[in-house]
C-alpha cells in the first residue's frame, strides 16, 4: 500500500532448498570489512572481525541477481509512493525457515541502501552468520523478532561460530510467549529436546493463536485487558 511496503520470504520446499540449507560453509559477507566485536566474560574487550554469513544461504540471495530484482522492486515502491515525502518508507520483512534468513539477509541490504524504517518478523530463522555479522546487523536492523516455537530445532542452528542475530522471541503450544529470554531461561529452553513438529509452519500459527485466545483468559497480559 502507500503506507507500507511488506517483503515475505517462503520457507523450504524444494530439494535445492534442502540443499541451500546444508551448505554451513560461511563466506564473508560482501563487501569485505572488519567489525569491532565485544569478547571475554565482562565483554568489555573488543576485537576487529569480519562478518561472515552462511554459505548456502548467501548465495540463494545473491543467486541471478536476485537482491538486485528486490532491490530494484523497493527504489520502484519508493519512487511511486513516497517521492516526495521526506518520511521513512515503512518496511516490513518477513519469513519461514530458509526465508526467514532470507529475510535477514535483505533486511541488512535494504535498511543500508534506502531511507526505510525496517521492522522483521522471523519464524524459525536457523542462524545466519557469526558474531560479527550478528553485531552489525542488530546495530543496523534495530526490530529485528525472531520468533522460534517451543523446541524447533532449525532455530537452534547452525552450531558452532555462528550466532543468533535479532530480539529472541519463544513461543509455546501452551500459549506462552518470552520475549528477550535471560541467559538462565535461555538454558533452560536450549536443553530441551528438540521437536520437529515444532518447526511447522502450521505449529507456529497455532502457537499464536492459543496466544491470542489467552489475553481473555487468566493469562492476559494486565494493560491489554484495562484497555479492553
């Protein structure tokens, strides 16, 4: 519409997307640079790195010139609607599995090439990059909620050096929803054993649903219900 623009990005669901999914090899995230990144306990130490990102899912976004179709398609959107005005565009991104990195990936794009106000919902985003990937992309892309339902294992990974990047947010088929989980609860949720179930598209919808369902029940939260 004139007042938003919305980006969504389709899950796995083809074996060339199996296939994107396992290629973990990072590669330096273009253009090559170094980024300061916090290390030690007290994480008051910084240290040059440079970001890398998941192999498989660079080159999908890359592949064919695919970022610069989207690229091209958003400076269209703002050249019709707002050309004028001297606002933000606003730019929703979002995505399932395989899209929700994806998702990541233009979001970073797009926030640094164009004057728009980038909010992105991730759904079961596995880990797109390393540390320094993660600390540039969360000082870039502020609203950043990547959303994983109770015990989906996709977004427990890649292990290893590769970091999670966004606001965490947990959901559960009993309704519960933790945003900005503390390192304990963290803990607590990563050693549970991981359910594939959980990573369904459809497992995510009606986890939120209960969710919705219960801001009428005993677990609304307290200003939605003074405010009816």
């Amino acid at each position: 519409s004139s007042k938003r623009l919305v980006l969504a990005f389709k899950g796995t669901s083809s074996a060339e997307n199996v296939r994107t999914d396992l290629d973990v090899i990072k590669t330096v995230h273009e253009p090559k640079r170094k980024v300061q990144v916090s290390k030690g306990i007290t994480k008051k130490i910084s240290v040059p790195r440079t970001p890398m990102v998941h192999r498989g899912f660079w080159k999908s976004w890359k592949k064919k010139g695919f970022d610069e179709r989207i690229k091209r398609l958003v400076k269209r959107y703002i050249d019709t609607y707002h050309a004028d005005s001297n606002d933000p565009v606003e730019l929703h991104v979002t995505g399932h599995s395989l899209g929700g990195a994806l998702a990541t990936l233009a979001a970073f794009d797009l926030t640094q090439q164009f004057r728009v106000d980038t909010t992105v919902y991730t759904f079961g985003q596995p880990r797109v990059g390393n540390r320094a990937f993660a600390t540039e992309y969360n000082a870039t892309v502020i609203k950043h909620f990547s959303v994983a339902n109770g015990h989906d294992p996709v977004a427990r990974v890649p292990k290893g050096s590769y970091t999670k990047n966004g606001i965490r947010v947990v959901t559960s088929k009993t309704g519960d929803v933790v945003v900005a989980p503390s390192s304990l609860e963290s803990h607590v949720l990563n050693n549970s054993t991981p359910e594939t179930k959980d990573h369904l598209l459809e497992s995510y919808r009606r986890a939120w649903m209960v969710s919705i369902k219960q801001q009428f029940g005993p677990k609304a939260v307290p200003s939605l219900t003074q405010n009816g």
